[in-house]
C-alpha cells in the first residue's frame, strides 16, 4: 500500500512527466512467456527512491506507469528463473512509451541446504472453460497407462470398475487429438489402458464446450493430445515398461520436418493379465435364493498405431492427412460355483470362455484455407471409419451335459464430412459450420450347440430370436452451427445455436416386427460470459442445453439371458431427454498458487434410466431402459488448487460434492405397458478427491504420491459402495533429462480393491461382491533422442463426433443370449 501511495503521489505532481514501460519477461531457453513474474520500477534520484510494482500477466506481459528521475532501472524476479535488472534508456523530453521488447530470463537451480533442487515443472494450468494437464512433464509418465493418469487430472474421477466421470458425471465425450474415436466410445476403459501416457502430450478438459460439439449430451469434452511434434528435424522416444501382475509393454514415437513436408509416427504394445472373483447373490428379504461364485483369468494384448502427415502448399493453404489403426485383444476365463438352496439344496458347476477382437481403422483429411485476414480461416474435413469386430463365447455347464458356443462378426462403416468458417471482426468473431454423418452397421451371429455326438451343430438353448437373426442399422445424422465471440478487454461474450437430425433405423434380420424407425430433431441454444479484471483472477458463467437420445442398445428389443434369474432387454418407446445447465467458476492464480472453484445446476427432464422389474410370480430380474416423469435436479460443486510453497515441492489437490434428486416414481412404460416400480423420492449425495505430491529431489531424483477417495454412489435402485486407491513413484533421469526411469507402485498397502454392488426391486435384492487385485508395481524407461525446433502445422478445425451415446456403437450391442 505504501508503494501505491508513492505512486500516486509521483503521478500527480506538478508538471511531472509520467512514462509507460511495456515489455514481456520470457524463459531465456524456450522463449515461452513467464506469466506472475514480479516486475520493479526503481526510480532513484539523490537519496530518493520510488518504486512502481506491477506482475506480469498470463502473457508474461506487463505496462507500468512512472514518473522518471536521474537513474531508472527495471528489477525481474520469478520463481526458478535469475533475476534481471537492467537501466532503462534516458527518456527525451515529450516521450511517453518505453518498449523494452522481451527480457529473458535465465532457469537456475537453487541451493537449499547444500541440496541442489531444480525448478518444478507446472503440470497444470486454467485458461477460461479449459484445463490442461500436462501429461509429458510428469514422471510417472514414463509407467503408467493413460486411465491410470486420468485419476489426476482435475475434476476427473475413475472408480475402482475403471468407469469415468466428470465433475461427478458420466455425460461427457473422449477425442484424440480433436477428433472421435469409435473404439473409445464403445470401450473406453480397455483402449485408455492399451495407451501408454508416454506418448502422451497433454490432456485437455472442456468444462463447457460450445455449440460446435455435437449436441448429443457433451457436458465436458477431454481431448487427448499425442505428443508434440518437431520442425526442421527429428526426434524419436522409446519407452518400455514392465511389472507385476503380469504387465508389459512399449511404444515409439517419431517425428521429422523438411521445408513444407512433416510427419509423425507413434507405435504402442501392451500386455497385461489379471485374476478378479465375483460373488453374486440374490435374495428374498433376508432368505437366500441364488449364490454364483465366480473366479476369473482376464487379459488383453493388442497394438495401436497412427500416422500424421502435413504438407503446407503456401502460407495460406495447409493439408494434413491422419490414419490410425488399432487391434486389441481381450480374454476371459470363468469357472463358477451355482448354489441354490431352495426348495432343496442344489450345487452345480458353470465354466464359460469369452475372446472378443477390437480392430479400427480410422483415415481422414484436413484442408486449411487462411486469408490475409488475420484469423479467417475456412476447412474442409472428411474421415472414415470402420471397426471390424470378433465376439467369441463359450459355456459348458457339466452337470446338464450342456455347451452352447456363439460367434459373430460385426461391423460399423462410417463416413463423416465437415466444414468450418471463422471470421474474425476486431473485437467480433462469427463461425459457422455443417456436417453429415452416415454410419453402416451390421452383426452375423452364429449360434452353436453340441449334440450328442460331440459335434457342433446349429442352435441354442438362451438365445432368443432377435439374437440368432442378427441386426442391421444405419444412422444418418445432419447438422449446422451458428456462433458469435465479443472480447473487449477483461470482458468476453460467447453465443451459439446448434441444429441437428437424426435418423436410426434397424431391423433383425427376417424379423419384420423388430423393425425401428426413430427420427429426432432438435435446437440447442449456448451462452457463456467471461470476465477478467485482472491477470490474476478470471470468472466464467455459462447457460446451455443438451440432448440425450436413446442409443440403439436402448432402443432394441434384443433380450439378454445373463443368467436363469437375469434378462436385460431395450425399450422401442423411449424418447429423448432434455437437460439445462448452469454453471459459475471462479479461477485465482498467485506466483506459487492457483485455485479455481467452480458450481453446476441441471434440470434433466424425460431421464433416461436403467431400470429393473419382476414379472408377477417370476423370479427373474428384468434389466431395461424408461423415461423417468419426474425431473432430475443435479447441484455439484468443485474446487481444485495448486500451492508450490518451495521450489522443490508441489501440492495440489480436487474435490467434487454433488446432490441428485428427483420425485417419487411409481411406474415407466416399457413396450407399451406400464411397468410398475413405486420407488420413493430420490435423493443422493457423493463425493470424490485426490491430493498429489511431487517432491524434486538432489541427483536428478523425484518422488511422487497420490490419493484418491470416492464416496458411496447411490443411483436409482442401485448402490455401489466407497473406496480408497492410492500410488507412489519414484523418478530418476539420466543423461541431461534425455533418459528417465520410474519405479511406481499402485496401492502397494492393498491386496485387492473390495467393491460392494446392490440393487433392490421391493423385497428382492441382488448383490454383487468383486474383488479386484489392485496392488501393481511396474518399472518404466523412456529415453529421447533427436532435436526439436518447433511444430509441424495441423489444421485448427477438424472432424468431432459426439453424437454417440455410450451404449450406441456395434460393440455395445449384445450377441449372446447367454
């Protein structure tokens, strides 16, 4: 305050001549900007001393006002980095600006205690409706698979079934590098597990994603960038990892530019195995029906690779043409126990064998046009997509000399084209765009038994009907987008409206009845408003629609015997369902902290829900899909923060509360019918966080430790009980940071993660008990080698599907009555 009072003093004197210094302080080595560095105006004049104070901006930018004297400096200070002090210029009489240009700075170590401690990188940063974890910075890179780093990125949780949520929510959608993934959304967890985060650059989360998303329920967007890529030459990465239980695996990733062509390569294998049990038992009140005791042997092995190519015709037209390809393998083998103890004690034996092949091929290609109008640009963008599938099932109960095996291939064929225009007006920026989707699929199960003679012939003793006729679905989707950008100072203005339809249709095959034939149109309007009134602090509010539409899965009247006293099945009659958001968020950030906070209030209307029911007199639970009548209140709120108290230690830390609630339901429409359920009113609380520690240590050493807690989650006739995971690593690089090891450790403490599952139908229950091992340790290695210069060009816009729900790809779509 002193300072600031001087300040007015000297600004305000008679016939002072008052003088603005600009300038940007930038990382000496990278030329990066420096953003909160402290910036020191000393103004010295006999004895007298004025000092003007200011801290850069995000930009590492910074413009102070002062009245010069006899000799004038300019003092920089920041966190890891020498200080500068430079004399500025005279000042000649009339001048009003002093443009000092960029002013490096130099990254130093510091001596703690004759202990060298080197700067912490940052790994996380807030920028308006966007957060990025910076996954190649963090150590613990170089062991893990990309799911296992998603546990810390802010405001992402991923339970101990490995399902992903958002800020306590499932409504969100997964890109790599800008654009869908088929594989990701019908089987997120096993294609995030075959990614290892070494060839990973950084994750990015939407948190309110605009109107050029589609509209199907995107309520975040996470963007997984792929590592960076190098200009006028060529670097490589090599990382291979191992540990137990039985894990192992590497990736390659290359990259190279010459003149106006560049290119970039990545190939990945993995490995792993794993034992889990699962006790399944089902209930009358308190009696005992059911009890399934089930031991199984998974694994999962595959390869992944992609291919990016760029060529920059001139200055102002860029092309880049990208295919990736995938094959994944997983297995599992049961062997189960089934006890019944009523009306009289019966043990029998059930064994069963599932493979299922995952493979995708994915091309498309980008053309960039910019204009001498800063800013304008106008692209064009077409991708294909098919994802051939294997599904293979086998199950033998021995005591009823039965075995029934089912085989099938499937497969989606998609063709997508956009185009984007963006037009920048001074302070005013318009984009529209339009896009057409057109997507094949089609399943060809093979049902077998074995006769008598131990031979396999046509049949089966659980499929029903729509199972052994096989499916056949085409969805075509069109839509457009209008949105408009103000940015004028601290404050910004976004506003948009997207249109879209979609049409589904599907039939089993020889099966005129099972004919569906869906349209549904829809209008979603988008409004954000940002406000920054200082470098420090920005605010965000937002207000936007969604749409949820029922999935094929959901839709299709295809039955699924899981067991004698299971059967799941779609809904033909569901419609869509609507939701409105709110959201606040508050972000503040210092020279060694940061801490964003943040609201959300929906209102979900028609809410589509998994629901369960019995027939009258049957024992058998009955899994489907219904519009839910009452509405669905959703309050949650979040705050994440950053703290480096020293230059050796970074803590952070998320945490997520939200309340659910809705009406009392008596009864959904399921085929035509009323379903009765006479649930209660509704009203659930849970909670997620995660605390991190990154310790830099002497010789080139890290440690790292991570927490994460999730509470009881309570869904609509569903609980799932807590649970704690917790990890440790430790990092040591080589050979000026070009070679990296790390020895890290999930939940070292803990044998096997114990997860409870119950859902309740009036008196009858039905409870789930796993056991997964969750204790790994692994061993990782990475090393770089080559030299970057820059980044090859990509276009700015490209293909983003977001209009299938989780549940809506081939993948999704059961081929076994069994």
């Amino acid at each position: 305050m002193l300072a600031l009072l001087v300040f007015f003093i000297g600004s305000n004197a008679l016939f002072a001549q008052q003088v603005i210094a600009s300038g940007q302080v930038t990382e000496a080595a990278k030329g990066q900007p420096v953003p909160f560095a402290k910036v020191t105006i000393r103004c010295i004049e006999d004895k007298d001393t004025l000092l003007y104070r200011q801290v850069t901006d995000g930009k590492g930018e910074f413009r102070i006002a002062f009245v010069p004297k006899k000799e004038n400096y300019v003092f920089i200070q920041s966190s890891g980095f020498k200080s500068l002090l430079n004399e500025l210029p005279k000042v000649s009489n009339g001048q009003k600006l002093i443009a000092l240009g960029r002013l490096a700075l130099e990254e130093t170590p510091i001596e703690l205690e004759e202990v060298k401690v080197v700067h912490i990188r940052q790994l996380i940063s807030v920028k308006g409706d966007k957060i990025d974890y910076s996954v190649d910075k963090d150590p613990e890179a170089s062991a893990q698979d990309l799911l296992s780093m998603l546990r810390k990125v802010p405001l992402v949780t991923v339970d101990g079934q490995e399902n992903i949520q958002v800020k306590g929510s499932s409504n969100f959608k997964i890109l790599i590098n800008g654009k869908p993934n088929p594989l990701i959304d019908s089987n997120p967890k096993e294609v995030l597990k075959s990614m290892p985060a070494s060839s990973i650059q950084k994750i990015e989360l939407i948190t309110d994603p605009g109107v050029k998303y589609d509209a199907e329920g995107v309520g975040a967007v996470l963007n997984i960038i792929t590592a960076q890529m190098s200009a006028d030459g060529t670097m490589a990465t090599i990382s291979l990892n191992g540990g137990y239980p039985t894990t192992y695996g590497g990736s390659l990733y290359l990259s190279s530019k010459i003149k106006k062509f560049g290119a970039t390569a990545n190939l990945s294998s993995f490995n792993n195995e794993t034992d889990m049990s699962i006790l399944m038992e089902q209930m009358q009140g308190n009696t005992l029906l059911l009890a399934e005791d089930a031991r199984q042997k998974r694994s999962m092995n595959g390869l992944r690779g992609n291919i990016l190519l760029s060529y920059e015709i001139d200055d102002k037209n860029l092309l880049t043409w990208t295919t990736a390809i995938s094959n994944i393998h997983t297995g599992a083998d049961s062997q189960t126990d089934i006890f019944r103890p009523l009306p009289v004690e019966q043990r029998s034996k059930k064994n069963s064998q599932d493979k299922v092949r995952f493979d995708e091929l994915n091309t498309s290609l980008d053309y960039q046009r910019s204009t001498s109008r800063q800013g304008e640009l106008f692209t064009f963008s077409y991708r294909y997509t098919i994802t051939p599938n294997y599904f293979y099932n086998l199950i033998e109960l021995p005591s009823l000399k039965r075995s029934e095996r089912m085989k099938s291939n499937d497969a989606m064929k998609e063709h997508t084209g956009q185009l984007d225009y963006t037009l920048p007006i001074g302070k005013h920026k318009a984009e529209v765009g339009t896009k057409y989707i057109h997507r094949d699929n089609e399943t060809s199960p093979v049902y077998e038994i074995l006769d008598n003679q131990n031979k396999w012939v046509p049949g089966s003793y659980y499929a029903t009907e729509y199972a052994r006729n096989g499916l056949l679905h085409k969805n075509v989707v069109l839509a457009g987008y209008a949105s408009y950008s103000y940015s004028d100072g601290p404050l910004s203005i976004n506003a948009g409206l997207r249109a879209e339809r979609n049409w589904i249709k599907a039939q089993y095959k020889n099966l005129e009845s099972s004919r569906i034939n869906r349209g549904f149109t829809d209008v979603i309007p988008q409004l954000s408003i940002g406000y920054v009134p200082s470098p420090a602090l920005q605010t965000r509010f937002g207000y936007k629609e969604m749409v949820v539409r029922p999935s094929l899965r959901q839709l299709s009247p295809f039955e699924i015997n899981s067991s004698e006293t299971s059967l799941s099945k779609g809904n033909p009659n569901l419609d869509p369902s609507r939701i409105r958001n709110f959201n606040l968020s508050v972000t503040h950030m210092g020279t060694r902290y940061m801490i964003n906070a943040g609201a959300d209030y929906s209102l979900q209307y028609n809410n589509i829900e998994s629901v369960i029911y019995k027939e009258d007199g049957s024992n058998v639970l009955i899994s489907t899909f219904g519009n839910l009548k009452s509405p669905t209140h959703r309050v949650s709120a979040n705050v994440y923060s950053t703290l480096t108290p020293t230059n050796w230690l970074r803590l952070s830390g998320f945490a997520n509360l939200s309340h659910t609630s809705r009406g009392a339901t008596k009864s959904v429409d399921v085929n035509g019918i009323s379903r009765e359920l006479n649930l209660p009113e509704f009203s659930s609380v849970s909670f997620s966080g995660n605390i991190n520690g990154m310790i830099t240590l002497p010789k080139s050493f890290g440690f790292n430790v991570n927490l994460f807690y999730l509470s009881k989650q309570k869904m609509l006739q569903t609980t799932m009980g807590d649970h704690f995971i917790h990890s440790l690593s430790l990092t040591k690089q080589f050979m000026k940071d070009r070679l990296t090891l790390t020895l890290s450790a999930v939940s070292p403490f803990m044998e096997t993660l114990d997860l409870k599952i119950e859902s309740r139908v009036g008196a009858f229950k039905n409870v789930n008990h796993i056991q997964v091992p969750i204790r790994r340790i692994s061993l990782g290695l990475t090393f770089k080698f080559g030299s970057m210069k820059g980044q090859v060009k990509k276009t700015s816009k490209t293909i983003v599907n977001d209009d299938l729900s989780k549940a809506s790809s081939s993948t999704d779509l059961p081929n076994t009555g069994m």
